[in-house]
C-alpha cells in the first residue's frame, strides 16, 4: 500500500460526511452543518486558537483519499474544521463572537495543510481500526462501535455476527469477544435509534451512553431479558423489543422513580432484580432498586459468601494475633458480639432443621 504525503490547499479539502464520530443525526449534513456540530463542543475554538497562534503541526498530517480531484477527509476532520473557520468565519452558524474573538488573536491561517494520501477509503479504515480501537488514540465508545459495524457492512455483511467478529478482530488486532459484544450492542442501539429513543425526554444519539449496552451485555440476566443469545451464531435473532424499551426508560428516562445509573454497581443490581420474578415485578411497579433488590431470593447464596467472608477474615485476624505488640481497647467486647452472632446463626440453622424433620422434608 502506498501511502503519499502531501501539502494540499484548504479549498481542495472536503469534510467527510460518513465520519464515525459524527451522531446518525448529522449523517450526510453539509460543510457549514457539521462544521456548527463541532463548534458545539468549545474544544474546537480551542483548536481555532492553538492552530492560529502555534500554526498546524506538522507531525498531524491528515489521512485523506482522492476524489474527482478533491481530498476527503477521513481523519482529521475537527483540525480541517479548525482551519476553515480561521479563514472563513462565516462558516460558523454559531458561537460567531468567539470565533471572531480567535481570529483576532491568532498570526497564523495556514493556506495548506500537510497530509497521508491513501490509495483508497477502505485502506484508512483498517489504518485506524488499529489506530483507534486498539491503538493509542482511542474513540468513545458508540464512534467504535459505528466504526465497527461499518467494518462488518462493508467487508463481511455475509457472515454471521460470530464469524464477522471473528474476522474484524484479526483486521484490527482486537479480541473477537469485544468485537462481538460491540457488534450485538449496535444491533441493539439502532433498534433505540429507529424508535426515536421512544421519545425519552433529552435522550437522543449524542447524550446516549453506548457502555451502558455494552456492559449490561456482560451481565447473564440483563443479557437474557434483552433477548441476546452473546455465543450463539445469531446472538440477535431473538430480541425482545418491549425489553429493550424497558431497559433504555430504567437507565435513561429521568422521569421514572425506579430510574437507575449505569455504572457497573446499578447493573449488577438489576442483574440480581431480574432473576427473580416477585422482584422484577415490584421494580417494573415503580419502587428503587434496593428495595427490587430486597425481595430476591438469594438469602442461600448470601449467608454461605458472608460465613465465607467472615472466616477469611477471622483466619486473617488469627494468622497476625501472636504478633500484635497491644490490642485495642474494645477486642473482648466485638469478639463477644461475634460469639453471639454465630449463636444467632446455629439457632437459626436448628430451627430450620427441626421444621424440616416435622414437616416430613
């Protein structure tokens, strides 16, 4: 692959409309549109200021492909963005004061900037497949995942999401279980997205949360109640789209009472609610999740992890007691407290026995 570097005027460069970290929402939109996307984000008058008082870095080539004599942009559009404004202000739609307030301190409006030609689109894509999600330069999530379900419609549409996965992991150096777990969640999200975000109040493709998909996928029962089978060779074959609408209003909808954060404390939570019906049932009836949480019945998992818990920490205790040179002043009393509590415990295991032995169990 040969890969040319080039000094190309500004005229010349073109905004790539397809790029991946624009939202679906700016998809095909035109130069002074996206321009006014990015300008949303102050880092961009940020950018403004840096090139204009420092000049273009040189090392910061852009990796562009020829196009009816025109260069695309497929990396590195925000710094063409950049540029464009500090010779045209009139592209910006918004924030026009500030934009102008840069200008007027920058010295620098670099007619050219230096650029990777490569021979093709598809050539940049597997470069910044590496360069992005494996690489040093990481996206956010929801732009890798774009990325990598372009990679799928684009190179291996034929295949199953197992053998795709497969495939795209050995294209970019990363492991076939992310990939699939990335390619299963975007399923997921354009079913969101085609369903307006079921008009949640302020959820739309740039303030949504694509780990939230990604890592309730690594949780059995979050996983089964969306319907996803993750190791089958259709994982998404058997979606469940009320589900999915559930799942989105819990995490996003501020308006529920039994709204929930998706940090990976909140989801092992729902996990948990979701196993067991009676709790499913009181958390989709509105009440908090620790409440949901409460009416699991768990208690034979719990009470055999705390004893566990208890001993290794006991033994712990025991394996430093000979070395200790004092102890604390109220040892006698919180190793009572622990006597009385495993009193409690053998109690209640002995009722437990002679109601069985009665009931005839």
């Amino acid at each position: 692959m040969k890969i040319e570097p080039k000094r190309i005027k500004i005229e010349d460069l073109i905004l790539d409309k397809e790029n991946p970290r624009l939202p679906k929402s700016m998809s095909n939109k035109s130069e002074v549109e996206i321009i006014s996307y990015f300008l949303s984000d102050a880092s961009l008058l940020e950018l403004m200021l840096a090139i204009g008082i420092n000049n273009f870095f040189e090392g910061e080539q852009l990796l562009v492909v020829e196009e009816n004599g025109k260069y695309i942009v497929i990396e590195g559009n925000r710094r063409l963005s950049a540029v464009k404004l500090l010779h045209n202000p009139e592209l910006a739609k918004i924030l026009k004061g500030k934009v102008q307030q840069v200008i007027a301190e920058s010295k620098y409006f670099p007619p050219e900037i230096p650029c990777l030609v490569f021979p093709s689109k598809d050539d940049i894509l597997k470069y910044l497949g590496y360069r992005h999600i494996t690489g040093i330069k990481p996206w956010k999530l929801l732009e890798k995942a774009r990325y990598i379900n372009k990679l799928k419609a684009d190179y291996f549409n034929e295949l199953d999401i197992q053998s795709a996965s497969r495939e795209i992991a050995k294209m970019i150096g990363s492991r076939m279980d992310y990939v699939r777990r990335i390619l299963v969640g975007f399923e997921i999200y354009t079913v969101i997205d085609n369903n307006d975000f079921y008009k949640i109040k302020g959820l739309n493709d740039v303030e949504f949360h694509f780990n939230y998909i990604a890592d309730s996928l690594s949780k059995t029962h979050i996983s089964e109640f969306l319907g996803v089978s993750i190791d089958e060779e259709n994982p998404i074959e058997h979606l469940n789209f009320q589900n999915i609408k559930e799942w989105t209003n819990w995490l996003f909808n501020k308006e529920l009472p039994n709204k929930i954060i998706g940090d990976s404390e909140h989801l092992n939570k729902l996990n948990n609610v979701l196993k067991f019906e009676q709790a499913l049932n009181a958390f989709r009836q509105g009440i908090q999740i620790d409440k949901a949480l409460e009416l699991t019945d768990n208690y034979n998992e719990r009470i055999e992890s705390s004893i566990k818990q208890a001993i290794s920490y006991l033994e712990d205790a025991d394996s430093v007691s000979h070395k200790v040179t004092f102890f604390y002043s109220n040892v006698l009393d919180d190793l009572k407290d622990i006597n009385k509590l495993l009193q409690k415990i053998k109690l209640a295991k002995d009722n437990f026995e002679s109601q069985t032995f009665e009931n005839g169990i």
